[in-house]
C-alpha cells in the first residue's frame, strides 16, 4: 500500500526582504538584504536579485556587499517580522491544528485530518499558497511528502529561481511520489541532510562521499566508523528516506536567552557587566511571559580569535526573576577572562519547568547566608508583576533598571536586537 502523501513544508519565499519590500514598494525590483549592517554582521535574507549574483542566508556582510555593492542593506525589524508571521499561522489553522513550526517564516503541517473538508494534500497546498498570497500578499513554497525529510527538501524544489532581473517563478508546490523518492533523494548533496554540517560534510568529503546517494551505498558500520554510532545510524536512515519522526505540535522550549555580537572586541569588564544586565534583565522578561524558570543560568564569550567559552550555575529551583538572573549572570562574568577582548556575549536560561514547578523547592545555594526571606521573595516578584505591567502597557523601554539608562536613555535588551550581528 502506498503511503500517505500527508506531510507539508511550507516555507515562505524570501521572508524577511519579501515583507521590506511589501512595506516599501520602491525597494522592489531592487537586490534587497536584511541583516547585520556593521562589518561582523551576517546576512539573514535577500532578494531574489542580491541570490542572482550569489549572496546567500549566514553569508558574512561584508562579502554580501562585495559581491552586491548596489544593494540596499536594512537591519532589520524583528517585530514586524514576527506580526506577519503570526498571521501566516493563523493561515495554517484554518487547515490543521498539527503544526511544527521551524522558524519565524516555515513550518511542517500534518493535514491527515483535513482531506475530507479541504481535499487532497496538492488542494491544501494550492489553497494555502492562495491565503498567503491573498491574506499576506507574499508568496511561499511548499513541499509534499509522506516525512518531513522529503517535505522539507521538496519545498527547496518548489522555490522561485534567482535571476538579477527578478525571481523566475518556481513550481511553488513540489510533490515527492513515494515510488521516486530515492530518485529525488539520491543525487542531492550530503550536506542536504540534518545532521550533515560543514565539519561533517568535510570528513564524508574525505571518504568520497558527496552526493545522499553516495552515503547510501556505504556500509552501515563504516559509516559508523566515519561520523559516531548515533549520527552515523541516523544519516544512513535518512540517506534511505527512513524518517518516521512525527509533525510535532508545540515543541518544548529547551532554552532561553539573548546573545550579541560587538562592532569591535570590548576589553571593559564594566562594559560587559552592564551588557550581562542588559541580557539577563530580558531573558526574566521573556520566561515570565511564557510562566517558566529555569535552573541552570549561562554565560557565554567568544573571543576575538573566535575561541569559545561558557560558565553555567545550576539552581535548586527554576527563577524567572531579572534580579537574580542579573546576579548570577554578572557572578559567572567576574570568573571568566576578558582581557584578550570579547567578541560576542550571551546570557541563557535552560532546565526549564513551569514556574508553577517551583513551589516547594527549596531556595539556591546561589543565596546569600541565611537564605533569602519570604518576605524578600514576594517583593521580587511584586516587582516584576510591576515591570511586566508596565512594559505591556507602555511598551518594553517603558521601564528598566537605573543601570541600563544612558545618554541615549534606556537601553533594553529586545527580542531580535542585534540578531544577525552589529549594525555598525
């Protein structure tokens, strides 16, 4: 029996360009780029006419203007971004309520329920490219196929094609025949796989091993040999189209934080002390938002020579208070170097629970002698009920702490903020 083509990747074409150029139409027609506008900035998106002369998604920015010296280059509005996707979701569930999203701009759908109201998986496909471009007025790709692993690659085929005078329309709908699946699977490049990164691609190189194909037709325990008992295991299932993971609805959180890269390597501990405050400060924001605490609070650097290093503390009880994510961040900064320059800063919660969870934990070895009193707790977190009330009302730089406040006024950290690098 053949199995159900009932797995969609959708995956919006040129997101973050396509939603600047919606918003100002004289950018179109024009090779648009979305990302870190400073020297160590990264490309996020681009137009189809900047992809024509080969800038591409994580390109360093400085190469992406080499290569496109006309282009217009936008920093991006992660806000506007994530607006607009939540109405594309909101697109997806009028077709079903099985959704795994990915990112901001693609997800898969399991549509298995919805073929007796909305028909076949290619009329679900037609009718949900038609919302978006209706709804949104953007356009997306999307992939048909019994897994995920095919989907996905499959709306990579249905994409539009770049051209410097605009984009050549794709398919739009790419469908993946289970009796030709191999033939579509078999002559893509390895790196096409999860789990098949630019290291790993390099070693299979080694072994003769470029295309899915070729990976397929090694040995199982070679392989083994060559990249781990786990990954090795994986890569040859998915080399075979063996992928039986399910469209997972609402994936957990495994982590929250915020990171930074600098214009230039920063040498000032007070200056970093001041950026840690900035980052854990909103990452207590954003675990009250969505009711959670975490237990291990980490720091991470990264150094000019691109030399990485991460300090964490476990708790004894999940917090979500900016307080004490400030305290502990700017502790585990006080033990780390910073003498050779500090490229990049992160803060980051993880071993997550609902904070409902915390109740009777017993309080961190974190805290000061003597523990910390009841009556101290609730003050907390009075006073971020106080602050995340404001901040909804007012906005997120409505309130913050004294620290944080500048010739320029407050400076928060805000989801998206300095996401693809410096803008300077």
């Amino acid at each position: 029996m053949t199995a159900p083509l009932d797995i969609l990747h959708v995956d919006m074409d040129a997101f973050f360009a396509a939603v600047e150029i919606l918003d100002d139409p004289s950018l179109q027609g024009l090779p648009v780029i979305v990302g870190g506008t400073g020297s160590r900035g990264v490309v996020a998106s681009c137009s189809y006419e900047a992809r024509a002369v080969g800038v591409r998604s994580a390109m360093p920015m400085v190469e992406a203007r080499r290569r496109c010296p006309r282009a217009v280059v936008l920093s991006g509005r992660h806000g506007r971004y994530g607006e607009v996707s939540r109405r594309l979701h909101e697109i997806f569930e009028v077709f079903t309520p099985i959704i795994e999203p990915i990112s901001l701009d693609e997800a898969f759908l399991d549509v298995s329920g919805g073929h007796r109201l909305f028909g076949s998986s290619m009329e679900i496909a037609e009718a949900i490219r038609a919302r978006v471009a209706e709804d949104l007025k953007l356009s997306c790709s999307v992939g048909i196929a019994r897994c995920k692993l095919l989907a996905k690659l499959a709306s990579r085929a249905a994409k539009p094609i770049a051209s410097v005078s605009g984009p050549l329309a794709g398919p739009g709908i790419f469908v993946v025949d289970p009796e030709r699946e191999l033939e579509f699977l078999h002559p893509r490049p390895v790196s096409d796989l999860w789990g098949v990164g630019p290291r790993t691609a390099e070693r299979l190189a080694r072994y003769g091993i470029a295309t899915i194909g070729d990976l397929a037709n090694v040995d199982a325990e070679h392989l083994v040999r060559f990249v781990g008992r786990s990954a090795g295991a994986q890569l040859h299932d998915l080399a075979w189209a063996r992928d039986d993971r399910p469209v997972e609805m609402g994936r957990p959180v495994k982590s929250v934080g915020h990171e930074e890269t600098f214009a230039v390597d920063v040498h000032d501990r007070e200056q970093l002390r001041l950026e840690v405050t900035r980052m854990a400060e909103a990452v207590g924001s954003r675990l009250r938002a969505s009711d959670l605490g975490g237990r291990t609070v980490t720091v991470k650097l990264r150094y000019g020579d691109f030399t990485t290093i991460t300090r964490s503390h476990s708790l004894h009880r999940p917090v979500a208070s900016s307080a004490e994510l400030v305290k502990i961040a700017a502790a585990l900064l006080s033990g780390a170097d910073v003498h050779p320059g500090v490229r990049l800063l992160g803060v980051s919660v993880s071993s997550l629970e609902t904070r409902a969870a915390a109740s009777g934990e017993q309080l961190s070895l974190w805290e000061p002698a003597g523990g910390e009193t009841d009556l101290a707790s609730a003050a907390r977190a009075d006073l971020d009920a106080v602050v995340d009330a404001i901040r909804e009302r007012y906005g997120v730089a409505a309130v913050g702490p004294a620290a944080l406040v500048g010739a320029s006024g407050l400076r928060v950290k805000q989801l998206g903020d300095s996401q693809w690098g410096p803008s300077r």
